[in-house]
C-alpha cells in the first residue's frame, strides 16, 4: 500500500474517533482537542508525503 493512498484512505477517519457524543450544534472541549490534534497529524503527513514525492522527482 502506498504513502498516498494510506493518507487518501484516512484523512477523514478522525472524526468517528473523535465525537463520541450525540451529534448537536458545538463540539465538546474534548472533541475539539482531539480533531484539532488528527487534523494536524493529517497536514503533518501530506507535507511528508510531499517531501517524498519532490525527492523522487529530483
């Protein structure tokens, strides 16, 4: 399995682990730290898929 589909098959995966309650208007503090924290996981590994991606070019 490549870094690209892995990243493609996950990038939204985040949020099942994060709200755990009923879903209303605001999310919890809890939740918000947690989608805060995974959708900077998820930057964090595009910008190294990226990185792979331009050396392969060089």
């Amino acid at each position: 399995m490549s870094l690209l589909s892995i990243s493609s098959n996950s990038s939204f995966g985040y949020v099942d682990q994060c709200v755990t309650s009923t879903p209303s208007g605001k999310f919890s503090l809890s939740e918000s730290s947690c989608i805060v924290n995974c959708a900077q996981r998820c930057l964090d590994t595009s910008m190294i898929i990226m990185k792979r991606f331009q050396n392969m070019q060089q």
